[in-house]
C-alpha cells in the first residue's frame, strides 16, 4: 500500500513548513510556509551562505541608523528564503510582515506591499506568494486592503473561530489554525493525553472547515502546528495542511491506510455569524486560550525576528 504522506496527497494539499531545502526537494510539497522562526533557522543552517552573504553586502550599502539597517537586511532575508523555496515548489510561498506590526494596518500593508516588490524584483510573480500576517483585527484588516489590490494573504496564529470568521468576511485567501498549540494550552491545563478525535486543536479545525464549507465561503483552510501525525490524519481531506519535515518522514515511512475524515459535501451545516469589530474583540476576550495562544506567538514571532536583526546587526558590524 501507498504511504499515508502518498494517502494524504490524494486528498490534501500538502504544505512543508520549513526552510529546509534539502527537505523540500525529498517531500516534493506543492507550497511551503515560512516565518521568522524558519527564516532565522535556514540562514543559520547550510544552504544559505551565499545569500546570507549577498544580503550583508547588500546592507553595508545602505544608509540609515544601524537599526533601520538591519531590519531591512532581515527583511530582504525572508524574501531570499521564500524565493529559494518558490524554485523548489509549483505552487506558493508565505512569507511573513514583521510580528511588532501586528497591531498596525497601515505598516502591515506597506510592508505587505513591499514584500510583494520583493519578490517581483526576482522575477516571482505575486500569485506564487502569500503574504502571511497574524489574525487580529489589525492584521485582518490590513488583509482585506492588500486582497483589494490582488495581494493573497495567509493569516496565521488562528485559535479561534471569530478569527476565521473575520478573516473569511475580510475575503483572505487562507488561513492557518493552529492545532498542536490549541492542545498544548488544554494539555497543560488538564494534563490529559488527548487522543485525535478528542484533540481540542482537531476539533477547532474540524468546525471552522464546516463553518467554512456549509456556507459555501471560498477561503482555504490550512491546518498548522502539529504534534503528531494523528493530528494530521484526523483532518486527512482538509483543504491544505502545513506539516513539518519531521512529521512528513513519519508520514511517508506509514504504509497504513488513511481515511479522509473530511471533504466538503459532508460538512456539518452551521449558521452564519454577524461579526463587527466589538463582537469579534468579544469573542477572543471569551476565549481564554485563543486570547493567551494569539498573543504568545506574536511574542514568539517578534522575539526570532529580534534575534535574526541581531545576527544581521553583528555581521554588518564585522
């Protein structure tokens, strides 16, 4: 029998959430996901030396105050990655606006704006990147600006289904909610081991998809964050799924037999919600966990991004 990763292919678009390009060019995913984290990891590792290099030529040229250097060498740096990913795969590549402008709608599309300039100036056309921003309301709204312009954004740091509510309202292309850190924050909290289909981070997901297909809204759901591949194959069917390599190897060593647990004629039919801008800040302020989780990883995101201007900061001083 085929492998489950072989299995899940049939049925899912399957996303490499990584900077690994030896690892793209084994799994042969059809998109990849990046961030700060993953950005900062690929320029650390091998593989990416010469751009690494290029880029601090690149900043030493440029004039400004050694902050303001930096972060646009760290910025031309996401760019460099998701243009090397974007030659390993046929579809598209997200790349990041820096995680301090979450709460910013004008920074965010200027930076959106930029990026996408980016990657034109590399000959990458705008439809093979999504710009990646988190779901607050900031990031959302500046998401329904650059949508407008013909700009496809992936929201990310989904806990909630007010977020994707918003964000399919706001006409985003995809979004990314995140299963494996739902179920650390109710893991911790219990100190239950949760089987798949009880995984609260499965069972988030799964009613955002019905939400989503029921009501016939275009918006493609991303699975992200994952534990285990039990996770994965509880969403087996799932619009796309953004899987780490690790995960990917353990896929494609199971010869198993997958079922798909989710397809879009047998969605749970579930009513429309009305959302403006108090009903959605609400919602997350009722959602303990979507609260804590949206602001953590915002944190988490800015503090690899301060650590990747850092790197950038000590080898424009060199």
């Amino acid at each position: 029998m085929a492998s489950k990763l072989a299995q899940l292919r049939t049925m899912t678009t399957v996303v490499a959430d990584t900077g690994d390009l030896d690892a793209v060019r084994h799994h042969r995913p059809m998109d990849c996901t990046t961030n700060p984290t993953i950005v900062l990891k690929a320029i650390s590792g091998a593989g990416f030396e010469d751009r690494l290099a290029e880029a601090i030529r690149w900043g030493g040229g440029q004039t400004g105050s050694s902050q303001t250097v930096a972060a646009a060498v760290a910025d031309r740096l996401a760019v460099r990655v998701g243009a090397a990913l974007a030659h390993e795969v046929p579809g598209r590549v997200s790349t990041e606006v820096d995680a301090d402008l979450s709460f910013d709608v004008e920074k965010s599309v200027s930076s959106g704006r930029r990026i996408i300039a980016d990657y034109d100036r590399l000959g990458i056309d705008r439809k093979r990147i999504l710009i990646k921003l988190a779901a607050t309301w900031e990031g959302i709204r500046a998401a329904e600006i650059l949508q407008g312009e013909g700009i496809d954004c992936n929201l990310t740091l989904v806990f909630s289904l007010a977020q994707a509510i918003a964000c399919a309202d706001a006409g985003v292309f995809l979004i990314s909610p995140f299963v494996g850190r739902i179920m650390d924050w109710h893991a911790a909290r219990t100190g239950q081991t949760y089987a798949p289909d009880e995984d609260p981070g499965v069972i988030s997901v799964r009613a955002i998809y019905d939400y989503y297909k029921s009501n016939g809204i275009k918006t493609v759901v991303m699975g992200a964050s994952f534990r285990n591949i039990g996770e994965i194959e509880a969403l087996a069917g799932c619009d796309r799924l953004t899987i780490a390599p690790a995960l990917l190897e353990k896929l494609d060593a199971d010869t198993g037999h997958l079922e798909q647990r989710l397809s879009a004629d047998r969605a749970n039919r579930v009513e429309l919600i009305a959302l403006n801008e108090a009903r959605f800040r609400w919602a997350l302020n009722a959602d303990a966990m979507a609260t804590e989780k949206l602001s953590e990883g915002i944190r988490q995101f800015a503090n690899d991004l301060h650590a990747l201007r850092q790197l950038v900061h000590q080898r424009l001083a060199n």
